[in-house]
C-alpha cells in the first residue's frame, strides 16, 4: 500500500486568475498521485524516481479565482492527505486559495525569513526558543480566520547539511563511519533526504507548508557553511575527498525538494531537464549529469526566478551559485545572469528619463506627455544575502575583497584571504563591482515613468533582522522608496559576542574606522549612503509585508514562549507608503 512519505507542499499558485497551482509530494514507492479540491479542481502526475525516492509535481488546473478550496492528496486511489495520525487532528484543512485578478487593488501579504534549524520531536525541549514557522502554523490553526501570508519566501539555509541535529547524526552512524569524512554532515543524496525528512516532517511545519504557498532559494548551509566564498577557498574544498559528492547531492536534492516548485506550470512545461528525469525510469543520471555541469560552468544554470502577485513583482536572485570567483572579475552574479536581473526589473518599464525629456520625444502636435504606471507598484528582490549591512561591516568586506585583489601586494593579499575566511565576509560588500551595479539598477528601477511605490531587497543569513534605508545625491535620488529589509533567523541562534558586533556596526565611531579601512584599500567612496530605520532585533522571527496598492506595511512577528505557549508577537508595525 503506497504511503506518502512528505509533503504535500502548496508551492506555485497563478495570481494572474489562470486557476492553477503546484502541490508537491514524496510517496514511498512509485504511484499515481492525485489532488482532489472540494470545488472540483483536480491534477494529477505519475511519480518520478531519483536515487530510489519517488516524487511528483501534480499540477491543479479549474480552481475559482477569488475563492479557497479544502484539497486532499490521493496516491494509487487512495486519501493520504488529510492524515489519520492523531499528530495532525488540531489542524483545519488544507486550503488553496486562488486570488482573484479583478479585484480592486488586491492585498498581498508576503512574509519572509531565512535560517532554520529543524524543530526538535514534539515534547523535546528547544534550545533555541520556539520555531517562528511552527509557531505561525499554530496560530493559523487555532484561528482560521487570522490573516495568513499569500506566499511565503524563504531566503535560504533551508537545511543544514554541515550542523546536524543528534537524530540525524544517529541516522548516518546507522550507515556509514562517523569518523570517517565528512563525519557528522551529510555525504551523499540519501543523507539530504534525512534532513528535509526531519525539517518538513514536523507536523506543525508540514501542515502550514500545505497550505500557505512558498517559493525557495538556497543559501550556504544548504551546501556547507560559506560556500563559494573565493577561487581559493573552492580549490581547497575540490581537493577534499568527499565534496565533490557533497556538492552533486546539494544540488541534485536542491532541484527536487526546492526550486521544482518554484516555476510555474508554464516554465515546467519548457524544461528539458524536468521532461528528461520524468521519461526516464530512473532519472538519477540526467540529474546528477545536470548538477556536474552546474559544477563545470554555473553560467549554464539559473536557479534565479521571477514571480508577480498581482502588481507585485518578486525577483529571487541566486547570491550563490551564480558567483565568479576569479579575483580578476570577481562578482556576485555572472553576466548573463546580472542581465536576466535587470530584463526581468525593466520589462515592462517605460523608456528611462525624466518627464520632459519624455515629453521631448513626442511627435509634433502630440498631446501632453502623461506619465503611465509601471507593471507593478512593488518590486521585492530576493536575495539571500542582504544588500546593505551595518556600514562598519560593509567596509571591513569591502577593503578585505581589495586586499584579496592585490591593492597593497601580496602578502595583504594572503592575509585578506585568510581574513575573508574566518570573518565570513562575502556578502554583497565583498564583491564591491557587484555591490555597486546592483545599488545602480535599484535606484534606476525606483525612478522616473512607471516607477513603483516600494522597492525592497529581502534577505536572511545575519541571524537579526533590521530595516535600512539608503541615501543618493539629489539629483539621481530615486522617487520610490528603497529599503532592505532582513529577517533572520526563523529557528536558529546568534552568540552575544555577534549580537554586539551587529549593534555597533552602526555606530558613528565603528563608520569612521571604516573608512579609515577603504582608504588604506584605495576604495572610492559609494555615491550612496545608508542608515539604520529599524532593529537590531534578535530572536526568531518573521517579517510581512502587507501591499495593497501602493500602500505598504511592514510588520516584524517574534516566536517567544508565554507560560510554555510558543505566541508570535508583534515587535514592529511600521507603514512604508500610505
């Protein structure tokens, strides 16, 4: 009898009234899967197999616009979602809600964060305070009439494949020689499945991940603490004996449990790589041929992706993968990829320049220039790395990633690079180039004809949420407002020492020192500046974004424990546009 091993997982739903929407499922052997909605909706798929697991992307097409529908999962013809186990009685069905394209300026609520160990088993204690998702699954649960997220955006370090939790380091010493390499972090695709096993199997997490729909982009410890950081630091980890598995696995597990779900029907449908592993009996050997070539040359691979939620547009931006890191030509995202970037913020733009230059380019007894709206009023960038740290940070990488490059010779060049790997420093700020081009095109996409009310980079990793707003010269000074919102950790911690260093990041005498540093690199100074609007906060947590219109509000949500009660508090609400 075909049981379901994981999920379902609502992942894509169409904003654009098409009526679809994704549910992902692992069964325990091969089987037809199937969704069946109280309003008739229905999808369907035969599972595929990679390294003896079996899943399926079942597409729902007829869904209502506008309405919510309860759906069960069948696999052979038979209900396994909702479950019997008595684990998941407290919780109401599962929901697909299908928003509805003509309604009048429909709200949006995006929530977001990064960073998430999995919870220990129910009746365990917590060593780091309760799980922000867990704890939003309970109070949806037990109120569902409480506003719920739209979608759900998690902005990396889903699992943890280089700190394992005692359960799992029980599982591979069942396996394989824990002494051996790589010792407690998972080796191989089998090991991975242990971790999304433990990570979404959590009753509370598993039923609020059927429901909310989320889209997901990896971060470091999906891979290994710090992955890609420099050229150097990747030739030692290619001379290890185990990474090069490591690496294949992530990326082969990455595909299957997170960014299938990430694309729309349509992207699915003119992927060769998604036909190729469903055709084949087993389709193991494309995909780990995929994940050799993404090794080979990552400008092949694009893990990035669009989405618009109505006149909201996301763009998840791949700070990991997409790397070069030849310090010759260093940069965040490889050129092809910066590209797809700025195609994906400027289609649909008007011709950049001010009004009258507009004006000036009419035809002769043209009527008055009227400016029209932009395809969307808020532009989210995703990217799991924040955009603009506290300034003492920023110019510690800064001047390290000079020092690296050969500013001041090579033995500062040697010492940046040890520097560069102990301190973690290979945020944006590290690739300055980078850092640069990225604040150009967000101050170009908040200006001039169409320009949206709102633009906000999303990013996790710091494990503290902040909210931080920049400043350019008037005149190139953009019309929406610009802020970097991060939200970090949904279920982690953050020693004390660090929390300090967050806090006087922002002070007056850590900027001066600063820029003392970028001096001594031979750093030109950033036309732009930046401050500090809001945090530090630290605890799990969860930030929403709530759009309607052009208006926009932001709210930071804590996970804290109230006579044993885990209870989201809000900690800020703060209105970004009216």
């Amino acid at each position: 009898m075909t049981g379901l091993r994981l999920g379902p997982l609502l992942r894509y739903v169409d904003f654009d009234g098409g009526g679809t929407a994704s549910v992902w499922v692992e069964a325990d052997r091969p089987a037809e899967a199937e969704v069946r909605c109280a309003d008739g909706a229905y999808g369907t798929s035969r599972t595929f197999q990679v390294a003896g697991h079996h899943y399926a992307l079942v597409q729902v097409t007829g869904l209502t616009p506008g309405t919510a529908t309860a759906y069960d999962v069948l696999l052979d013809g038979r209900r396994v979602w909702p479950p019997e186990d008595p684990a998941f009685a407290a919780f109401p069905p599962s929901l697909i809600r299908s928003p509805d394209p003509a309604a009048e300026a429909g709200e949006v609520r995006v929530s977001f964060g990064s960073c998430r160990w999995a919870s220990p088993a129910q009746g365990e204690p917590d060593p780091v305070g309760p799980d922000a998702l867990g704890t939003l699954a309970k109070h949806l649960a037990a109120d569902p009439g409480a506003a719920r997220p739209d979608v759900l955006l998690l902005l990396g370090d889903q699992v943890y494949a280089d700190e394992t939790s005692e359960a799992t380091r029980a599982r591979l010493a069942e396996r394989r020689d824990p002494a051996e390499p790589p010792g407690a972090e998972v080796a191989d695709y089998e090991e991975y499945t242990y971790l999304y096993d433990e990570s979404w199997g959590d009753p509370d997490v598993r039923w609020l991940l059927s429901t909310v729909p989320s889209c997901m982009i990896f971060d470091d410890h999906d891979l290994v603490d710090d992955w890609n950081t420099s050229a150097a630091w990747l030739a030692d980890m290619r001379a290890t004996p185990w990474w090069q598995e490591r690496l294949l696995s992530g990326l082969m597990s990455y595909w299957v449990y997170q960014h299938l779900g990430n694309l729309s029907p349509a992207e699915l449908a003119a992927d060769p790589l998604y036909a190729a592993v469903r055709a084949e009996p087993d389709g193991t050997v494309p995909l780990r041929r995929f994940a050799a070539e993404a090794d080979r040359d990552p400008a092949c691979v694009r893990w990035s992706y669009r989405r618009d939620f109505g006149r909201t547009r996301l763009l998840m931006v791949d700070s990991r993968g997409a790397r070069v890191l030849e310090e010759s030509r260093r940069a965040m995202l490889d050129k092809s990829e910066e590209q797809w970037v700025r195609d994906q913020i400027m289609d649909g733009r008007a011709t950049a320049g001010s009004p009258e230059d507009q004006e000036a380019r009419l035809p002769a007894g043209a009527g008055p220039y009227v400016s029209e709206p932009g395809p969307y009023d808020h532009l989210l960038i995703g990217t799991s790395l924040p955009w603009l740290l506290p300034p003492f940070i920023h110019d510690v990488e800064s001047w390290d990633a000079a020092l690296c490059r050969g500013e001041r010779g090579p033995r500062w060049a040697r010492f940046g690079e040890k520097l560069r790997r102990a301190a973690d420093l290979e945020h944006w700020a590290a690739f300055p180039a980078s850092f640069e081009r990225l604040s150009a095109l967000i101050a170009e996409a908040g200006r001039g004809p169409g320009a949206p009310a709102t633009v906000s980079v999303l990013s996790g990793d710091v494990h503290h949420a902040y909210v931080a707003e920049p400043t350019w010269p008037a005149d190139t000074a953009p019309d929406a407002r610009i802020l970097q919102l991060t939200c970090s950790p949904v279920h982690n911690s953050v020693p004390g020492w660090i929390k300090l260093g967050f806090r006087l990041g922002w002070s007056r005498a850590a900027r001066r020192l600063g820029h003392s540093l970028t001096r001594h690199g031979r750093l030109a100074a950033s036309p732009m500046t930046w401050h500090k609007t809001g945090g530090p906060w630290f605890a799990n947590q969860l930030m929403t974004l709530t759009l309607h219109g052009r208006s926009a509000e932001l709210t930071l949500a804590q996970a804290q424990a109230h006579e044993g009660t885990p209870e989201l508090t809000t900690t800020d609400r703060r209105t970004l546009t009216d």
